[in-house]
C-alpha cells in the first residue's frame, strides 16, 4: 500500500488524486451554476410569460382604463420604432467609420479604434444622460420658448439617438473585421482596372462582405432592443399609442419596468407577457442571422 | 503552325483601330476620380470623428451641467452622506459605497463560478461538450438587464428573503454577524450582489477561456510530463501563465458591474441611509439613485448633483475598463510572443 | 547521365524556342521606358538603379529566382505599390514618354492604359458577363449594346467565347481555374490598355491551360504590349522577344530573348539559363 517517491518519503498520490478530482469536479460545478441560473430565468420566462399571454396583449395598446382591453401593441410599435430610428443613425456611421479603419492606417485610426473601444464600455445610462442634455433640453426649451404645449422633449427620436450611440462601436468593429476578410486579391484585381477606391469598396469589398456586417447589425439591433436605460430620460414612454419621431414613445424594456414596479396582478401579468415578447424578439434575430449566414458561408466557398 | 490555327479559331469580329489614337495626358483627367476618391475618404473620416466627437461631446457637455454641483459641494460631494433634495444638501458618499460594495460580493461570487466554468470549458469538456455549454453561457449575456431585474424581484429576492435570509436572522448567533444584522426586506445588498454575479459571470467567463486557451499545449505537456495531475497542472502551470489576462478578464466583469442600472435599481432597496454594511440591508449604487430619481430632478442643483455622479460613474468605468484590456493585450501578446514570464 | 550532359540539352531546347522569336526589325517605339528605377521597401532596398525599355507591340519577359524583385519591378509599372504602407519610388518610369510617377497624374487612368493580369486568377464574384462589363461600366459605358459586344470581343480576344457564350449569366466561379485565368484576361482587355502586365499568370494551372495561355499571349502581342513575369524559363523563351533577368533586386542583363538564351553576356545570366541555380 505504501508506495514511496524518487526520494524515499512518503507517497502523496493518493492525496493528489483525491484533491484533482475535487478541484476538477469543484469546476464542473462553476459551469453547471451558470447553467442552472440561465435555465431559471428562461423557465421562469416561459412559464409565466405564457400564462399571460394573450392575443390582446399583442392587438390592444396601454389602455389604463380597462383591464380586458390593455396590450402591449404601442410597446411593440415602439421598440420596433427605436431599432429603426437608430439604425438609420447608426448603420450609416458605423458601417462608413468600419470603412475608415480599412482603408487607413496610422495614429489617428488606431486612436480611433480605442475611443470605439471606450465607447463601447460606458454605462448606457450615462449616454441617457448624455442624449438627454443634448437633445431633450434643447428641445424642451424649444417649446417652452415658442409656447408649444405638447412638446415636452423627451422623444422617439432622442430615443433613437441614444440607441444609436450604443449601436455605432460594435457595427464599426464588426464591419472592420469582417472586411478585413475580403482576400486581398478581390480588391487589387478592381484597383488594376482602373477603379477608384470608392468604387472598390462599393462594388466589390463591401457586396463581398455583405453577409457578415448583416450578421453584426442583427446581434447589434438585437442588444440595444432590451435597452432599458438609455430611454429613461429620453424617449420616456407613452400609454397613448403613438409613433410620432417627436413624442415620448412606449417600447419593452420601459413598459416592462413600469408594470414590474407597479402593485397589482394586471401590471405583473403585462410585465411578464412583453418580458417574454422580448426575449423571444432578441433571441430570434440573433439565432436566426447566425444560422442564416452559416449556411450562406459555406455556399461561397 | 500553332499561331495560325490559333488565330483562325478565335477571329476578332472587329480589331481595334490600327491608326494610333491620340493619347490622353495621364494628367488631364484627374480631376474626376481624384475628386470621388477624395470626398470618400473625407465622408469615412467623418463617420469615424463621430465616435470622437461623442467621447468629447459626452465629457464636455457632462461637466457643464454638474457645474453648478460642482462648484457648491466640491470635494466634501464624495466623502458626505447627506442626500436631501428639499434642502438642496448633496452627499454621494452613499451611492459610491454602494456601487462599491456590491461590486465587491458580485466579484466575489462570479469569480469561482466563471473561472471554474472557464477551465471546464477550456481544459475538460469533451470536443462535443464545447460548444452547446460555451454557448449557452454566453446567452447569459444576452438576456437584457431588465429581465433580470423582473425575476430577480419577482423570483429571487423573494426566494432567498424567504430560504437565506430568515433562517439566518432568525438564529440569534448568526443574526450577530455585521453582514447579517438588518431585518430582511428583500430588496437589498445581498440581492443586488448576487443578481450582478449572475450578470458579470459570462463575460469573466468568456475572456478567461479565451485566454486559456491561447496558451500552447507544450506549456501543459512539459507539465504532464512530469507526472503532475491536470489540477496540478492548470494550478501550477497554466493558471500562472494567463494570470495578468484572467485579472483583466476580472476588472472587466468589474467594468460592467460597475455600470449595471436596471437590474440593480429593481432589487437594490434605494432607501436607507446606503452605508450599511449589512448585506440584508437596502442600499443604492451610483447607477441606480440616477435612475431612480433622475426624472423627478426639476430642481438644477438637483439634476446636477446627479450628473456629477454620471460623470463619476462616466470616467470610473473608462479606467477600469482601460485598465482591464490593457491587461488583456499584455497578456495575449505574450502569450503569442512565446514568452511565459512566470 | 551526367549533369553537363542534362545542362547541355535544356540549353539547346532553350535555344532553339527563343530562336522562333527573333526579332529582325527594331521596334521602332517604346511603350513603356524605366530609368535609374530605385524601390525601397520601408528600410529595405528592393530594386537597385533599374534601366530597361518596354518595346511596344511585342512580349517582354522578365525572369529570375525567387525574391528577385521581378514581382515588384512589375507593380511599379502600374503604380499597384501605391497601395503598400512604406513602398518608396524613386527615378523614372514613363508611358510613352509620360512620367507615370509625376505630381497630378491620375492614377485611374493609369491603370486603364496599363492592365494587369495576376498570379492566382481572381474572379469578382459575380456572373462571367458582369465580371467583363465591370471595367468598362466605371469608366463610364452604360448602353447596353455597347457592352454586349465589348464583352463578346473581349472574350473572344481571351480565347473563352466558345466556351462560355452560351451562358454568360454563369457565376465567374463555375470556371475552371485555367478558364477563369482567361476570364480575368478578357477582364483587362475590356478596359482597351495599351500594356499588359502580367504576374506569373500560369503558375496556378495545369499544362494544359499553361498551353492555351501561352498562346493566347501569342495573339495578343500582335496588338499589345506584354510584360510577363514567369519563373518558368522554357515559356520565356517560348512566348517572349526580349528577356530581362532580375537578380537580387538588380536588371543583371536585358536583351532578344534568343541571345539572352544562347549566348548572355553576364555569366550570373549564363548560369541561370542553364539551370545551375534558380
């Protein structure tokens, strides 16, 4: 039984294979714990979200009024407003700002490269606060100063600006690196024939990547739709349905708050049902566009 | 021979013309392209300034509007306790603490769990393991903080209010202890610290595995070699080798537990005088108390007190994010370089 | 057999392919002229002082062992090492006596008159129709009948009208790589250069293709002037009237292919053709 080391004392290995084992299964666990969290909140997702569902939540907007015709259609409306506004901001900015960082090299695109870097870690809530000084304030003195009643500020679009500015440094990233795929060669062969750079980039490097920067902005699009922050002091929410660019507009994350901190059976049950419409909304963009593209990936080659 | 069949076969339909065109000056038309080549390079200039400008935008249009909070609280701002809106007294002291504090059980918590998922997944999951349980980890950082928020108020804190933190207050040793002495409501420290482990752990986790496995096999083969044990091994050898970049990996779970607004302000109390260090206690992070409060702010002083603490919050998040990826790159560069200085 | 005796009858196949190409007559143009010719590389000196004419209408070939600077010499003729962070130029490369590398030349245009054929065929991807038509659509041509017939004369030019007229609308990458080769060479005719360059053109593709390239550049001489990289010395000799032969960034000796193959000068030239090294 007593085995002995190279050096005449007494053998550890049992000890040392009892303590690797521990350790090893004490890992197991720590991914096991990580799964089992992810699992309670989708179960509890499901399950309560299913509970409240209903076709009325999906056709009827906010209605405070009258319980059996409350829905979530102006929440719905909303975020999809959102996503559209920023990314009308956004995709111009970033796709281009991605071109930059192809097409330069030197100080100023490396400095560039690590402000998009920073920018991508600041809290959403403070790009809130940001947005609102620069857009709700001037607005709402707008108004003020021109005696327009309805106009309080907070907006659709500050909203949209918001979005857009948590939009703009993973599209810039992701458009860089997925140009930086395109072979070389694709582009030389355009050069040589006289074409511009412009050109270059338009009709060739960019339809070649064309693919992966949908992917980007999908998983991009994806993440900014469960944006609760950024839109507490800007687009605000609204219980009349509305889709003006320049009214305070409902979305998710904001009714999903609302009705979380707010008593009541109806509140919870809203809050459960566009909890679950969210996820559902997230989760499909970005498994939809990674098993779409793929495919497309391996058609090309 | 060959020249004449070839031609044969291949007759042009119409030559071009013989007689010698007269050549354009390789100056004359450089206006037009140059001139496209040149607003496109100044419209991506553009388009990447923006990011710049927003940095800029962000720092210089914050400072103006804390101002006048600025000027009237000074340095005292971070040091007093005092929040009261009604006599314009502004004190952040409890908002840092509290960001502070449940960062620090966050940390606490997801450590173990993302380093051990991180080695599972690097150093013993089975090829076909890999990917379903990298994966589903990574959805944890998909889900919005919001719904979070939503089970951990609905779920979790009920949960451990009820399985936790009644046993433990109603023992009267353990009641003792200064991390358990307040009476359990909920929504307090403990809830918001365990709700931000859960939120920080993919991140730790997917940096850390990355590092790892960046790390060449010869580094865990020489240790095999002389008969150690894979937790030796990883211990001993692998874990030494990425520590600086599993360190950034930590501070930037950090980063983003720092930011963390929804969830936190959903489970975190926002009462109480926030210098507990109870964690059944309810207290506030600088990210929740904007949250809470930012809308009922129609007093300037008020709004600007709680800029201040954007700024604060703007520029703590800026160095430790900084910081962590800096230790990420050393890392991965050294890595790369073949070089394992430990 | 003994190594002499293998030099000795490479020498003389070589020599009696290049002596098909004598050229009797001088041309009496240049297309192209490089003088004191310098590249660096950022620090790293690349072409040394380079001094050679492109004679118009007829084939040059440029050999020489690898990392030789004949790939990089070619890309100074149509300014493709713009695009490298760090290449330096110095000295004078004129197209029919203007200096390519003046203050305001346009580099577009540039490339219009001097085309380039590359190492490994690289298709757009998009329709073999497209493919052809897309040069000449940037530089302005839009009816559509106009380009129908441009892209059947180029690819009739190319020697791959038969080949693919019936479908025109095929993906560019259902050619076999030897047919995409010559796609790329209809490519560069669409846009009407005066100057072909091409880098190794046959070196991705089996003998066959190799053989239908080579005479393709045949054809074309007659009406273009080609300048051809090629590792491969027997094509050389086969397809080219003058020869330079680059060593270690220097122009060790240009001249008729037919002399440069039978009896060089320079005795590193000498020592290439036979084989001895390279």
């Amino acid at each position: 039984m007593t085995t002995t080391t190279l050096h005449g004392g007494p053998s550890n290995v049992k000890a040392r294979k009892a303590t690797n084992i521990l350790m090893l299964a004490l890992c197991s666990m720590g991914a096991a714990v990580a799964i089992a969290a992810l699992g309670l909140v989708l179960v509890y997702l499901v399950t309560n979200g299913i509970q409240s569902m209903s076709i009325g939540m999906l056709i009827h907007s906010a209605n405070v009024m009258d319980p059996a015709q409350d829905g979530l259609k102006n929440a719905i409306v909303g975020t999809l407003i959102l996503i559209g506004t920023a990314s009308i901001i956004g995709l111009p900015i970033g796709i281009l700002g991605g071109v930059y960082q192809v097409e330069a090299s030197g100080k100023f695109a490396s400095t560039v490269r690590f402000l998009t870097d920073v920018l991508n870690s600041i809290p959403s809530i403070v790009i809130g606060i940001f947005v609102y000084i620069l857009v709700v304030v001037p607005v709402s003195k707008y108004a003020n100063a021109h005696h327009l009643t309805n106009v309080s500020g907070y907006s659709a679009f500050a909203g949209g600006v918001a979005l857009a500015i948590l939009m703009i440094p993973t599209i810039m990233r992701t458009t860089e690196e997925i140009l930086r795929l395109v072979p070389v060669a694709l582009r030389e062969g355009s050069l040589a024939l006289g074409a511009t750079r412009w050109r270059t980039m338009f009709s060739i490097v960019l339809p070649a990547a064309k693919s992966g920067i949908i992917t980007g902005v999908m998983l991009a699009l994806a993440r900014i739709a469960g944006e609760t922050a950024p839109l507490l002091f800007t687009a605000f929410g609204n219980n009349v349905f509305s889709t003006k660019l320049f009214q305070p507009i409902d979305s998710l994350p904001w009714s999903i708050f609302i009705n979380a901190t707010q008593p009541g059976v109806d509140s919870e049950a809203k809050a459960h049902a566009g909890a679950l419409i969210l996820i559902l909304l997230i989760f499909s963009m970005s498994l939809i566009t990674r098993y779409a593209t793929r495919k497309s990936f391996m058609e090309d080659k | 021979m060959a020249n004449i069949v070839a031609q044969s076969k291949n007759q042009l339909p119409t030559a071009p013309p013989a007689a010698p065109v007269p050549l354009k000056s390789l100056t004359d038309s450089s206006n037009k392209s140059l001139v496209g080549d040149r607003v496109y390079t100044g419209v991506i200039f553009a388009a990447s300034l923006t990011v710049l400008a927003i940095i800029f935008g962000i720092v210089v249009l914050m400072f103006k509007a804390a101002l006048p909070s600025i000027t009237k609280f000074g340095v005292p701002f971070f040091f007093t306790s005092t929040w009261d809106p009604n006599k314009q007294i502004f004190g952040a002291l409890p908002f840092i603490f509290g960001t502070l504090y449940s960062s620090f059980w966050a940390l606490l918590l997801a450590i173990p769990v993302s380093l051990g998922a991180a080695i599972f997944l690097s150093e013993m999951a089975p090829k076909w393991l890999r990917t379903p349980v990298g994966f589903l980890i990574e959805l944890l950082a998909a889900i919005p903080s919001i719904v979070y928020g939503i089970w951990g108020v609905f779920v979790m804190s009920p949960w451990i209010n009820q399985h936790i933190e009644r046993p433990i207050h109603d023992n009267h040793t353990l009641a003792q202890v200064i991390l358990f002495q307040a009476q359990p409501q909920g929504s307090d420290m403990l809830a918001a610290s365990l709700i931000l482990a859960i939120m920080v752990t993919p991140y730790i986790t997917a940096v850390s595995r990355d590092i790892l496995r960046a790390i060449p096999r010869v580094v865990r083969d020489g240790s095999y070699a002389l008969g150690a044990t894979q937790w030796e091994t990883i211990s001993g050898v692998v874990l030494p080798y990425a520590r600086a970049g599993i360190i950034g990996a930590v501070i930037l779970g950090l980063g983003r537990a720092l930011g963390e607004t929804m969830a936190v302000t959903m489970v975190i109390g926002n009462s109480g005088n926030g210098l507990n260090l109870s964690l059944f206690a309810p207290g506030y992070t600088m990210a929740s108390i904007i949250a809470n409060e930012f809308a009922e702010a129609s007093i300037e002083i008020y709004r600007a007190a709680l800029i201040e603490i954007g700024l604060v919050l703007f520029l703590v998040t800026m160095i430790v994010n900084g910081f962590a990826r800096v230790l990420v790159a050393y890392t991965a560069k050294d890595i790369n370089s073949g070089g394992g200085r430990k | 057999m003994t190594t002499t005796a293998k030099v000795h009858t490479q020498t003389r196949s070589l020599s009696s392919a290049a002596s098909s190409k004598t050229d009797t007559e001088a041309p009496l143009l240049n297309a192209m002229d490089i003088s004191d010719l310098d590249f660096y590389y950022g620090k790293s000196h690349a072409l040394h002082k380079i001094k050679m004419p492109i004679p118009k209408q007829r084939v040059t070939a440029l050999i020489g062992p690898s990392g030789c600077g004949k790939s990089t010499f070619l890309r100074t003729l149509n300014r493709m090492n713009d695009h490298i962070d760090g290449a330096k130029v110095e000295g004078n490369v004129t197209l029919d006596g203007q200096d390519i590398y003046a203050r305001g030349v346009d580099v577009v245009e540039l490339r219009k008159r001097v085309g380039m054929v590359f190492q490994k065929p690289n298709p757009f991807p998009m329709s073999i129709y497209d493919n052809i038509a897309y040069g000449p659509r940037i530089h302005g041509v839009r009816n559509r009948k106009v380009l129908d017939e441009l892209v059947e004369r180029c690819l009739r030019g190319a020697a791959l009208w038969d080949e693919v007229s019936g479908d025109l609308k095929r993906s560019a990458f259902s050619l076999s790589g030897g047919q995409q080769q010559r796609l790329c060479i209809a490519r560069v005719l669409a846009v009407e250069p005066e100057v072909i360059l091409m880098d190794e053109p046959c070196s991705a593709l089996d003998p066959n293709s190799t053989f239908r390239i080579e005479q393709l550049i045949e054809d074309l001489a007659s009406k273009y002037t080609i300048v051809i990289v090629t590792h491969n010395m027997q094509q050389a000799a086969r397809v080219s009237h003058y020869t330079g032969f680059f060593l270690r960034g220097d122009l060790r000796e240009y001249g008729q292919t037919s002399k440069i193959f039978t009896n060089p000068d320079d005795a590193e030239t000498e020592a290439y053709v036979s084989g001895r090294f390279g």
